[in-house]
C-alpha cells in the first residue's frame, strides 16, 4: 500500500501510546450498549450463576493491579531508553520510543486498567444491566488473557530493552526498510532529478509554509494537483533536508496558478528527522553510535567496528535502484546517491 499523507497521520496516531490505551475505555463504554444484544444468545443458567457481585471483585484487583504494573513498567521503559541515548545517541531515544513491542505491552496494562475502572463506574452507575454480567465477565476474562500473554511478551523483551545489541539492530532495521524503499522507488514514483537541475527563468518557487526537516512529500496527491492544472514541479529538497520558513522546497515549471496552498499542504515538515521517507536518516544515526563509541569518554572501539559491519552489510544487500518507469511523470525529486550514504 502507498503511503500518502493521510496514511501517514494515521501511522503516527497508531504509534501513540495514548491511542491505544483509550481502546481500554472505548471498551468498557461499548459493552453497555453489546451487552443487551449478546446477553440473549447466551444459555439463561449462565445468566442465572453470575451476578455483578461475582464481577465486581475481579474487577477490582485488575483495576488496582494493572494502576502498579504500569507505573513500574514506565519507570523500567524510560530508565532503558535514557540509558540508550546516552551510550548511542539521542536519535537512538526517539526510536525506541516507536518500539511495537513495548506499545503494545504497556497499552495493554493500562488499556486493561482503564477498561477495569469504567466497568466499575458503568456498574456502580447500574449502567449495565444485572443480566449482563455474564457477557462483562466473558470481555474480563479475554482482558486477563491477553495481559497475560503481554507480561510473558515483556519479560522476554525487558531482558535485551536498552541494550546496545538491541540499539544497534533496531536502527539497522530502520535504515535497511527506509533504503529498500529508496531502491524500489528511486524518486517516491516520481522522475529522478539530476544533482544540479535546471530550472526555466519561468519556474515559480513554492515556499516552505514551516521551518524544519522535510518529513515527507505525498507525491501521489502531488501529481493529482498537477495533472488538473497541467503543470510540472520540480521538488529540490528531498526528505531529511532542514529548511527554513519560506525558502523554495520546489519550483512550479508550469500550472503555477495564484493558490499555492494545496502544493504546500502536500508538504509535511516537522522539528525532527523521521525515517518514513529519509532513507539517510538510519546511516547518520549508526554512524552518530560509531563516532561516540570512539569518544575518549566511552572508548568502545567494538561498537565502532560492529557499526562499520552492519553498515557494510547493509549497504551490501539493499541491491541497485530499480529501472520501473515513474508512476507519477509530473514530479522530480532527488534521489539518493552512492555519496550520501
């Protein structure tokens, strides 16, 4: 699937730990308005055997004990990851902070803990039905499984969470995705443009609406601008690149138009550099753990020479661009070259 800007809010917004905890609540809420229409398929003894008082003390304890596993699990993540940027590099932090792993786990002990505390109020409310408690306790059961697996999962992952080996492949993986995609799409599907373009005295600049790194360029939405206008553009600051509010992004070759709006709105730029379409971005930050392992104050050559084999590997295996016609025939963009990784 091609990525487009929205795709892309909606990646980032999965990747929020507070996106996935509100499922917990959302839960919780739901099953007032499930319960009724899934108390009836049930055998009527079961209905009969469990009552809210029966639900309620489960509740209860996963509600208090979920509250004290996920105060100590943050305190272990963050301890981890501080530790990661200070014997890597800073860069190294904010990926960890997109570990799946460590998402997942810590939504599910707070998920489970805010779907415990609704049940509790929607109960104490009388917002559930009495004859429903089979059904809440059925949803509790399943909420137990799955913290279960998740505190098996995290045991395993605690033992390697902030390790330099777990650093190190971690932003190998990042580089070796974002090159592959480099590879497979030299120009994001649009026209590789040549290191010094150029550009007509006609060509209209199209200035960056922000200051800050070139996050992404949603190349797709792009051509669908241009082809209604019957323009080119030609983008000369390729994802990664720090501009400044104002100074040219790209050049309108023709189909400028008065609107600029909808060329920039194409544009996302951020405070910090991010791997979705900065195929460099992964180099630099393996490159940024070697020369601190050479630092006197940590003198570790043995993380220089492994960073020196991952990146040998990785450049080894990516393969060459490939030769596909562009997919989008309106827009340039650079690509990336032997000289800049």
């Amino acid at each position: 699937m091609r990525l487009s800007k929205t795709l892309l809010l909606v990646k980032r917004v999965a990747r929020n730990l507070a996106a996935r905890v509100v499922f917990g609540a959302v839960l919780a809420l739901a099953m007032a308005f499930l319960s009724p229409l899934i108390e009836p398929l049930l055998p009527s003894r079961w209905t009969e055997q469990v009552k809210p008082d029966a639900v309620i003390p489960i509740l209860t304890i996963l509600a208090t004990t979920m509250l004290t596993v996920t105060t100590f699990s943050l305190s272990v993540m963050v301890q981890a990851f501080q530790t990661a940027a200070s014997q890597a590099t800073p860069r190294a932090y904010r990926l960890h902070l997109e570990d799946t792993t460590t998402q997942t786990v810590l939504a599910t002990f707070t998920g489970a803990f805010l779907y415990a505390l609704t049940a509790l109020v929607m109960f104490r409310a009388d917002l559930y039905a009495p004859d429903t408690a089979i059904v809440i306790l059925g949803v509790t059961v399943l909420v137990i499984g799955d913290i279960v697996l998740a505190i098996l999962r995290w045991i395993e992952h605690l033992s390697r969470l902030g390790s330099m080996d777990d650093t190190l492949a971690m932003v190998e993986r990042q580089a070796r995705e974002a090159l592959e995609r480099a590879m497979q799409q030299p120009a994001f599907g649009g026209v590789p443009l040549d290191a010094d373009p150029e550009l007509p005295e006609s060509a209209v600049p199209v200035p960056a609406p922000s200051g800050g790194y070139i996050q992404f360029v949603d190349v797709e939405a792009l051509h669908g601008i241009l082809a209604e206008r019957g323009g080119h553009i030609t983008v000369t600051s390729a994802p990664g690149q720090h501009v400044v509010k104002g100074a040219p992004v790209a050049w309108l070759i023709e189909g400028a138009g008065e609107d600029l709006d909808q060329i920039t709105d194409c544009f996302t730029i951020g405070s910090i550099r991010t791997p979705e379409q900065d195929s460099r971005f992964g180099i630099v930050v393996l490159s940024e753990v070697a020369a601190r392992a050479l630092s006197p104050g940590i003198n570790d050559p043995g993380t220089a020479i492994d960073v020196i084999h991952r990146l040998t590997r990785l450049l080894h295996e990516i393969g060459a661009p490939s030769g596909s016609p562009p997919e989008f025939p309106r827009v340039e963009l650079p690509t990336v070259r032997a000289a800049d990784v």
